[in-house]
C-alpha cells in the first residue's frame, strides 16, 4: 500500500497546538515542559544546522533547565534507513522522551516515524499502510523552518523504501502534540525552497477541494488558504505564507491528496525533482483532465485564485509568476521514461481513488506527455 488515504475530521483531543508569530521560537523551552518531556531530542538535518536555528533552539531548552542531546542525520527523501538511525539517538544515551523536530517536511516526518516505532517493534516497513501504529509513542514538537509542508498537522509520515518508493505509515497519535510557526525561521530558507513549498500548499488546497473525501470544514480551509496563498506569491512576508501553507495543510489533513500528487511522486523518488515544484509541473495538465467532472468546483477554484473559470489556467499563471518552468522536457525527465512513470504513479492507488476520476495507466502517461511538452504559460 502507498500514501495512504486518512480521512475524517480531527477531533479536539488530536488537533495539534498551533503558535504562529514572531518569537514563538523563544517559547519553545516552556513549551517542552509544558507537554511533560524531560529528556528532548533535537532532530534536524545538516541545512538547517548551517542555518543555525537547532543551535538556538538548544539555547531556548538549556535555558529552561533540559539537557538536550541533537541529532542532524536528516536527509532529502528520507528513507526507513534514516528513520532507524534516529530512533538509535533517542534511544542512546540514557534514552529521550521526546522529539524537537526542526526543519521541513522530511525532518518532521522522520520524527513522526521514529515516534511511532518508539511504541512498536521490528521495522518501520512493517507498519506500512493505514493506522498500523496502534500506540502512542514520544510526543513530538515542529518546529517549522519553512512555511510549512503538511507534514505538521497531519497523523501520517511518508517515507522512501530502499529503491526510493515512497510508502506512508500513520497513526492516530503520530501528528505532533505542538507546532511552532516563527516567520524569523523563513529568513534563512532558500528563494526556491519557498516558492516549491508555496506551491506545493496552493495544490494541497486545491486537491482539497476537490477530492472525494472533501467535508465543509475542509471546505473552508481550502479557499482560505488559496486567497492568502494568491495574495503571497511569489513567496512574500513570512507570517502570511505560513498561515496561507498551515491553513492549506489543515485542509490536506482532513480529505488528503489526489491525482496531482500521485503524479508527482514518482519525479521525486525517480529524478530528484523537489515534491513541490514536481506537482507544479504536472497540475496543469492533470486539473484540465478535472474540469468536467467537477465544473463548479473547478470553476470557483478558479475565479477564486487567479479571476478565470479556468483553474488550470488559473494555476499555470501563478506558478509563471514564481517563475518556475513548465515543462518536464526543461528537468530532463527523457520523454521514453513516461510509460514508466506512469507504471510507478499508478501504485499511488489512495490518492488516485481521492480522485473524482478514475484514471488508467494510459491516462496518467497522457498527463505525464502533457506536462512534458507544455511551454511556459503566458497571461
């Protein structure tokens, strides 16, 4: 089974605790205390250790009293290897009761995992699939080094296999117990790195709001993340892309992805294509093949991001904006790969089911022919 599909409304108990603001950062060791840890790892990668943001963050712990221990062997498309090499630091040294995940994306969902198989036995393969980790383990606390992924709200972490497939495993205790949001982090994120990520949220809306699994509480996210998402791109003052991001990824949490992703997780895995910008490159293509099953949806998405009743005109417009390129042919994806592609896509079956269309294999390599020969978009 491949990312799974986790549906249904969170309840109060589940929500994560979200603080967005400037010097959020500064309440992170109280905050740690707060949730009953006495022993944190701090988890990052080697980028944001440059950065210097885990550093101040064990100066915010050890002020408070912790003597925190760090680990930085995060990594791009972290694979399960990657996931055990964490879970080996929280359990050295004495042992961790909880995680300070700092960083994106991979790094939150390497802490997600490693809390999971905190509270389980064997390999994190074996957990593979739909609410396999039954028990709750360490909390986890995010600390967000980009406007945010998704990653920080949802109860699923998505991991790469030995050959690089991505697989998810979840729980219902896997989100993370406390979220801080400080724009002064995004001071340090690469230009590119913020627009993949904005983009990647503005697709996490969308798919959204367009998914079989869409409830009105969904509803609501979605359109709210996309009007302050449109407003910020390219990617501009970082309290606005963070709550645009955030409020996307509430939206994603509740309904999950679809057709675009499921396509794009296949340029990540095969070419190393940042998952964000690689969904921007197919979304086109694939939100056309949307439009008449959905119209009104489609349509309001539309009007509602870029003044057209065509959204994926409507989407292609924005990303020029950010100044990403169109076309799949222009990150050297060989046109003769697309039927592999689109084998590999086609494993992605619970965000394909999301879907408000079935889409076959010949189907997915259209799409995939689609984003390979479009051009940049011009208004």
């Amino acid at each position: 089974m491949a990312v799974a599909a986790l549906t249904g409304a969170w309840t109060a108990r589940e929500l994560p605790e979200l603080r967005v603001g400037t010097g959020v950062l500064e309440q992170l060791g109280e905050s740690v205390a707060a949730l009953g840890i006495a022993r944190p790892l701090v988890v990052s990668d080697p980028g944001v250790v440059s950065a210097g943001w885990p550093e101040q963050a064990l100066t915010c712990l050890r002020a408070t009293g912790f003597r925190p221990h760090s680990w930085s062997g995060v990594r791009p498309d972290p694979d399960a290897a990657v996931v055990h090499g964490c879970l080996d630091a929280l359990t050295g040294q004495g042992g961790h009761d909880g995680i300070v995940a700092i960083g994106g994306g991979s790094t939150i969902d390497v802490a997600k995992a490693c809390s999971g198989l905190s509270a389980h036995s064997g390999p994190l393969g074996d957990y593979e699939g739909l609410g396999r980790f039954t028990e709750p383990g360490v909390p986890v606390v995010a600390v967000l080094t980009t406007p945010g992924s998704g990653a920080e709200l949802s109860r699923h972490a998505t991991i790469a296999d030995g050959g690089g497939r991505k697989f998810a495993v979840s729980g219902r205790w896997l989100a993370p117990k406390l979220v801080l949001a400080d724009p002064e982090t995004l001071s340090t994120l690469p230009a590119e790195v913020a627009v993949d990520t904005a983009l990647d949220a503005v697709l996490h809306a969308i798919e959204a709001y367009l998914a079989r699994a869409e409830t009105p509480y969904s509803d609501v996210c979605a359109r709210m993340a996309l009007q302050i998402l449109r407003d910020a791109m390219p990617p501009g003052p970082g309290t606005a892309l963070m709550t645009g991001c955030l409020t996307a990824g509430m939206a994603m949490a509740n309904t999950n992805a679809g057709v675009v992703h499921a396509l794009g997780y296949p340029l990540t895995s095969e070419y190393r294509i940042p998952h964000g910008r690689a969904n921007a490159l197919v979304a086109p293509a694939a939100l056309r093949a949307l439009a008449d099953v959905v119209p009104d949806r489609y349509a309001e998405l539309g009007h509602l991001l870029g003044g057209t009743a065509d959204l994926a005109k409507a989407f292609a417009a924005l990303r020029d904006r950010a100044g990403v390129s169109a076309s799949l042919a222009d990150f050297g994806v060989p046109r003769a790969d697309l039927p592999r592609l689109a084998a590999l896509a086609t494993a992605y079956a619970p965000v394909l089911r999301n879907t408000r269309r079935r889409f076959t294999e010949a189907d997915l390599c259209e799409l995939y022919r689609s984003a390979w020969t479009e051009r940049r978009h011009h208004a």
